[in-house]
C-alpha cells in the first residue's frame, strides 16, 4: 500500500465532517432572521420612539444582543428592556428586546446598522444583521399656527450611572483614612511638656476671637479649662469638674508656692464669676486674662534648668489686683 493510499481515509473523513460543520452552519444561518419595527405613527420632535428588535432563531440557541451607546447614530437610547423569548412550534423561537429612543431633529431617519451575535447549542457563534427602519420625525411647529399650547414636559435624558463609583471612592477613602489613623495613633507619641500643651492652647485661644466678638463667656471657660488640666497634671491634685472652693482647700497643703497659688485662684475665681454669675468683663480684663494665665505657666513650668531657676528667682513680683468679685461690691 502506498503513502497516498494510507492518507485517503483520514483525508475523506476529514471532509465528510467540514462538510456536515458547513451544512449545519448554513441551516443555522437560514433559520436565523431579525427585524426591527414600531408602533409609533406620527412622531414628532422629542416624542418616544419604542424600536422592538425580534430575532428568529433555532431552538435552544442564544441571542445576545448588544449594548447600546446612548448615542446611537441621530437617535437618543434611554433604555434597553430584557430580551424575552417566545418557542414557535416548528423548532424555531423569537427573541425580542426592545430600545426606548428620541429623535430631536424633524426629518427622515432610518435606525443605525445593527448586528445580532446568536450562539448555538454547540457555542458557535454566527451573526445576523437588522435592517434599518425608516422614520418621519414631524416638527411640533405647523406653518400658520399661532395658537398657544402648553410646553411639553422636559425630557429626562439617561445620565451614566456614577453611584458606583461614588461609593467606591468613599469606602476607599474611608478605608485609607482609618490605616492611617491607627499608624498615627500608634506611632505619634505627643512629646510636649505640660507648660508646652497649656501654652498652645492658650496661643489657641487667643486666635479664636473670644475678645473681639464679645463672647466673654466662651473665653474665660476655655481659659478656667486649661489651667484646671495644666495644675493637674503637675500637682497631681485633681481639678476637673471640682469647684474653686475645694481646689482652694487642696492647695493649702502647698503643693504650689503661695503667690502662685493665690494667682491661680483669682484666676479661677474670675472665669466662674464670668460663666456662672453672668458678669460681663471689659475687653481689657478680657485680653488680660489670657496674658496672666500665660504668665502663670510659665512660672510654674516644673523642673527648670539651671538658667531658668535663676531668672525665676529674679523675676519681679507680680502687680496684685482685686478680685472680679471684690471690685464689683466696690463699683455697686
């Protein structure tokens, strides 16, 4: 036997099944057919224009139709409906999907080229074109027409859906914002001095604005606050939410010097004066304040160096003044 004569076989069974591919295809192309229609009669400008788009196909194979850009040729596409498929009885169906358009321009029209990719049971794929459909758009203004009508309602034109990616971005964002906070929060050690954090918050203050808008009240509370949190933390007495009377009675044991302590309370004594008995200081007294709790701080700092011990025991003593409460029963 030759080497031609061994090759036949394969050679004609390979052609046998081309050509039962070829046949099948060639089936599947002739029982697949598609149309596009309407039920829209006279279309004017802006009107609805429901395209049905129907594909006749073998049984048991898939239509899958393509997405359409909102642009669609001179048309405006809101929407596409679900592909729904309905069996005929000699083997075929038709699946049906149809377009909600607009056309905002009057004359003649014809839908865009549009191809349907059908799948078979086998996943072959083969495509199947839809004729163009052939439309008149009227225009709503009629030649010798004057009458007044209503305006149409304005229509509501499909916009991308950016939800998504709003809420991707927040979450991400959110996400991100949380790692670097807990990086924060577990390597940013606050590292300043008790005299240091007071001073700022003083500096603080000051920026608000209390004096010049007048609210005396706001000032001398967010002043009373920090001198409570910085006696505190380097008496060790505590000071929050106690009164000026009890902290009077704890400082007696002397763990501040008696000037500093006598300023501490006129300072205190004050800002309730100002808070609870509703007494309204000049704008002096006011910017005053915060310059003589400063003051205080920085008199207190605890352990000064060497320097600083001397320039404390040099400073010149502080200018005494009365008490809010006393100057008030002098004043009426």
């Amino acid at each position: 036997m030759t080497r031609k004569q061994k090759w036949m076989p394969f050679i004609f069974v390979t052609l046998v099944v081309m050509g039962v591919l070829a046949f099948f295809t060639a089936v599947t192309h002739a029982q697949s057919s598609a149309t596009i229609t309407t039920d829209a009669q006279a279309i004017t400008v802006g009107d609805p224009v429901i395209l049905t788009v129907s594909v006749t196909h073998p049984k048991g194979s898939v239509v899958l139709f393509p997405e359409l850009q909102t642009n669609w040729g001179d048309f405006i596409v809101r929407s596409q409906s679900a592909p729904q498929t309905v069996s005929n009885g000699d083997g075929t169906a038709v699946t049906s999907q149809q377009i909600d358009t607009r056309l905002f321009a009057p004359g003649d029209f014809q839908t865009p080229p549009l191809t349907i990719t059908i799948a078979d049971t086998a996943g072959n794929l083969s495509e199947t074109a839809v004729p163009s459909l052939p439309l008149n758009v009227q225009s709503v203004l009629v030649e010798g027409d004057t009458e007044l009508r209503d305006i149409k309602p304005q229509a509501n034109l499909p916009l991308p859906a950016v939800w998504p990616y709003l809420a991707a971005g927040l979450v991400g964002t959110a996400v991100v914002a949380f790692v670097l906070f807990r990086r924060r929060q577990k390597s940013a050690v606050d590292n300043r001095l008790p005299h240091e954090k007071a001073l700022d918050a003083l500096a603080m203050i000051d920026k608000q604005g209390y004096v010049q808008n007048g609210r005396y009240k706001e000032q001398y509370a967010a002043v009373s606050d920090t001198l409570r949190t910085y006696f505190e933390t380097i008496t060790k007495i505590p000071f929050t939410d106690r009164t000026t009377a009890e902290i009077r009675y704890d400082l007696a044991a002397g763990p501040l010097n008696l000037g500093d302590a006598q300023r501490l309370l006129l300072l205190l004594e004050d800002a309730d004066w100002v808070k609870f008995a509703k007494v309204t200081p000049t704008p002096h007294e006011a910017e005053r304040l915060t310059q003589e709790a400063r003051q205080l701080v920085l008199d207190t700092k605890p352990q000064p160096t060497a320097e600083e011990s001397g320039q404390k025991n040099n400073r010149q003593k502080p200018k005494t003044r009365q008490p809010m409460k006393k100057a008030l029963s002098e004043n009426g």
